[in-house]
C-alpha cells in the first residue's frame, strides 16, 4: 500500500488547530472500570459508555478539543440516540481517534520494564477503524526513570513497535499520534527527566527515519519535562518550560505538531506549564492531550448521577477552556 501523505498532513493540521487540543478518553476497560469505581460508580459496559458520551457531548466541545482519542470498546458504542461514536463525534465538529496498541506488558528479558504490544493485525485493525470513521490513532509507550533505566533494550523495542506503529497509521490513511511516555514516578530531578526522554526521543527519530515515517503526517504526544512526583523540589513553570523545549528543539521543523500529555500532574499544574510552553519560541504547533488533567474533574463532578451530567460537563467544559486559552496566549495562571 502507498502513503498518501497530503490527507495525513491535512489531519494532523486540523488536530494540531490554533487554540484547539485533543481530548484523551482512551483508558482501557480496565483502567477506565477502576476509575469510576473509585468515584463510586459501577463498572459496567453502560456507564463506560455514558461517561464517555457525557464527555464528548460536552456543549462547545469543539470550540477547544479537535479531537478525542477513543479506546476499542467506545469507537464500537453508540450516543443514547443510537449514532455510532465515530459519527456522532464527526456531527460535533470533533475528530474521532482510536488507541490501537492492547497495552504495555512486562519486557521479556528486562526485568521490571514495559514494552508496548499490539502490532500483531495491526494492518488489518487500522483499515477497519479508518472504515469506521477513525481519523487518527494512538500508541503509547512507557519509560521507567530509575538509576538503571530505562535499558537501551527497553529504548530501542518501544521506539521500533512507536515507528512501525506509525508507519503502519500512515499507510491506512490515519494520523499517528505517538506518544513515548517518561513516566513522573520516582523522585528524580527535573534535569535526569530531560536527559532520558532527549535520549527516548533521539532513538524515536532514528526508528521513524528508518521506517521512513513522514514526520509532517505525525503528532507527537510526549510528556513534559519535570520532576518526579517524589522529589522534594517542583520546579516552575517556565523552569518546566524552558527545559521541554529544549529538548523538543531536536525534532526537525515539518514535525505536524506536539500534543503534551499531562502524566499525573494536578489539573491546575498542567494547564500553567503548558501556558508556559506555549510561551516559548517552537516552529511546531504546541497544545495539549491531556487525559486526566482533563477529565479528573469530570468524573468527580459527575459521579454516576444522571441529574449530575451537566456539572460534569461544566467540570470538563472548564478545563478544556483554560487550556485552550493557554495555548491561545488568553490566560495568565499562577500555579
Ligand atoms: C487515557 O489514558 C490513556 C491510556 O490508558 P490505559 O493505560 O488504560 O491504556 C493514556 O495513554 C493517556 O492517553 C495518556 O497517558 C495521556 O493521559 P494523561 O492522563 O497522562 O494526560
């Protein structure tokens, strides 16, 4: 199959749209069950599609949000009036995308570290998605800061399946978002954080390179640089800034655009360091795929109650506006 390279570059623009960023309601039925039971809600397959419904429903939604990433089991479900996921999102203004990769499972041969699965059919999937109207994709690796990792081994396996990955996106016509996650856990310093993903990232380039992976057509989704969540001291958010685009500025200029996952930060937090980021001077659009600093406040806010869908869509309607006005330059935040 050819790359037809001009409709991925296309998509990726409007993804990567100014003062737009991109929902990420993708948790697997696993994680997305644990975080409604922790909000008292029952796990059950209806309220997993409620939840999401109340999410993408969300009125304005798109005035912010370009997109939402969707896991397997939600592209397949239908808004209460019967319209399929992928096309009621569509008739919202929003892009519909879809997590491919099943998950990050222990590495054979490295103890301790994760490589993230799921090329096995990933042709045959993809075309299906792009079938039903997917029109981006996500996979996620993950990368453990500890003295000793992540391993070369773990670097080069998870940059190889993110560069297959994507390859195999643009082939079908779907955008890649790639998303190589250094994870917050751990109590290192802000500057071990920058020195490991400048290293995942520069392992990443080659691999795309390699696979010849049109880095216009992509959109990358990586975290931002800061401490870890144990370490006694939090840097600022033009320190956290600064250090993110840093090292951000070894990727070429026609990279689509770069998409920050918020990795565990408080709502609050993610939204004052990415109005910092935007900030700085970047030749690629800078905006936001956050998941948790996103919807945290929904789910709260909502809890399982159907008299409480409009707080809950208030709760997220709120977050999506102060970071959209991050990235638009509106907002000044003090953490
Ligand atoms: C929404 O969570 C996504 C993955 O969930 P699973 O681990 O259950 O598959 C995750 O990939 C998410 O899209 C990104 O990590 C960004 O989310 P955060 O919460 O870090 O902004």
């Amino acid at each position: 199959m050819t790359r037809d390279t001009t409709a991925c570059r296309d998509t990726a623009k409007r993804m990567v749209a100014p003062g737009k960023g991109i929902l990420a309601a993708d948790e697997s039925i696993g994680t997305m069950s644990s975080r409604l039971e922790k909000n008292g809600v029952e796990a059950t397959e209806e309220n997993r599609r409620a939840y999401r419904e109340l999410l993408a429903a969300t009125p304005d939604l798109s005035d912010g949000a370009s997109g939402i990433i969707f896991c397997d089991e939600t592209l397949n479900q239908s808004f209460a009036d019967g319209t399929p996921f992928p096309k009621a999102v569509h008739a919202l203004g929003i892009l519909p995308g879809i997590k491919v990769d099943t998950g990050a499972k222990p590495c054979p041969g490295l103890p301790g570290e994760k490589v993230t699965e799921g090329l096995d059919g990933l042709a045959d999937r993809l075309a299906e998605y792009a079938e039903n109207g997917a029109a981006f994709a996500k996979w996620r690796a993950v990368f453990t800061i500890t003295d000793q990792t992540p391993s070369r081994g773990a670097i080069r396996a998870n940059t190889n399946a993110l560069a297959r990955y994507a390859a195999a996106c643009q082939e079908a016509g779907l955008v890649p978002i790639v998303e190589p996650e250094v994870l917050m856990d751990g109590d290192h310093a802000i500057d071990r954080c920058a020195e490991v993903t400048a290293m995942v990232h520069a392992a990443l380039r080659e691999e795309l390179a390699l696979l010849n992976v049109d880095l216009a057509g992509i959109v990358l989704k990586p975290n931002m640089i800061i401490e870890g969540d144990d370490h006694e001291v939090h840097a600022n958010a033009e320190q956290v800034a600064e250090a993110t685009v840093t090292v951000l500025r070894d990727w070429p200029d026609e990279l689509g655009g770069v998409t920050f996952l918020s990795g565990g930060q408080s709502p609050e937090r993610a939204t004052a360091n990415l109005e910092a980021i935007a900030r700085q001077d970047a030749p690629w659009p800078l905006t936001f795929s956050f998941g948790r600093a996103l919807v945290d406040p929904a789910l709260k806010a909502w809890h399982g109650e159907p008299d409480l869908v409009e707080a809950g869509q208030n709760a997220l309607s709120d977050r999506v506006k102060a970071n959209a006005a991050a990235v638009r330059g509106d907002l000044v935040t003090a953490e």
